[in-house]
C-alpha cells in the first residue's frame, strides 16, 4: 500500500474512532464515516466493502500489534520485551482497550459486540493455547478452550463496564488466580 493509501486508511480509522466517542457503532453510517474522513464516496469503498469490514480491519489491526512478536514501547505501557510470557501478553490486551476505552466500550455494547468478540476470541485462541494445554483438570480441551476463552471476554466486558477502576495488572492477577485456583504471583 503506497503512502497516499496509508492515509486515506488512516482518515477513514480517525474518522470512525471520532464517531465512536459520539455514537454507537450501528447508529453510525458509511456516509457519517466519508463525511468525517472528507473523502469520496468510490474512495471509501475502494478500501472496504462494508462498515463491518472497516471494523473488521481495525480490530485485525489492533489485535496484529497485541500478538506482533516484534513490539515496540508505547506511551502508556511497554511490552516490548515481554511478548512471549501469558500474563504479560494478556495485561498487554487491556493495556490498548483502556487506552481505547471509548471506542471499545460502544464496539463491546451493541450490535458490533458479536462481530468485534469473533475477531477478539480467534486472536485470543491462538493466545491462550498454552495455558490450556497447561490445565490439569479432566475436561475435553474443546471445552477448556471455551471457558477460557468466554470467561476472558467476560472479564474485559465487566471491567469495561464498572469504568477500568482496576489496572490491568489487577484485572490479569485476579483472571489468572480464578482461573487455576491459586493465587497469581
């Protein structure tokens, strides 16, 4: 992708991340998103055929950077050295849904909850093999995987809703402690 398409994705991500803070993703509509990013028409839709997938390109973005290998210290939080340990990765997820609170919490509350959770739980998949494969308890690793994964989702939807009042630390601690029944250190 040349430079001139960069930013004109960019406009087009700014754009809808300026809506977010306003309205909920499915109250929003592609003319709202071209008017905000001031492009054309053509010129949206030669980058995405839907909002969903807008979306769609926007989380794989986001999650890409999270599960990178290669990472790089960021403003509020640095990972950099840190990509390959669970509870770090994991504190490394809420770190970018606090630093996108708003954006998260109206993609997480409405009719994008289903979209956005597919693309979060295949990410974390991926992410949470491991620590699944660790578990000692006789259940299928279908089912491990599942509540994992679910139990996860779950944790960051109420934490998003009773306003972060933890730090992701705390959130992470608190997960894994639950989760294999001792306490996290």
């Amino acid at each position: 992708m040349d430079r001139r398409q960069q930013k004109t994705r960019l406009a087009i991500y700014d754009a809808l991340t300026k809506l977010l803070t306003k309205r909920r993703f499915e109250d929003i509509t592609v003319q709202e998103i071209i008017d905000e990013a001031n492009i054309g028409r053509s010129t949206f839709y030669s980058h995405f055929e839907t909002k969903d997938q807008l979306l769609e390109e926007m989380c794989n973005e986001m999650f890409s950077h999270v599960f990178s290998d290669s990472l790089m210290p960021e403003g509020s939080h640095d990972f950099s050295g840190n990509h390959a340990d669970i509870r770090a990765l994991l504190e490394h997820i809420l770190w970018h849904i606090s630093d996108h609170k708003d954006n998260i919490g109206s993609i997480m509350y409405g009719e994008s909850e289903k979209l956005f959770t597919r693309y979060f739980s295949e990410y974390l998949e991926k992410t949470f093999g491991e620590l699944i494969s660790h578990m000692d308890i006789d259940v299928s690793e279908e089912f491990k995987k599942q509540f994992v994964i679910g139990s996860f989702i779950s944790t960051v939807k109420w934490w998003i809703a009773t306003g972060l009042k933890q730090s992701p630390s705390e959130i992470i601690n608190d997960y894994i402690t639950c989760l294999l029944g001792s306490k996290a250190g």
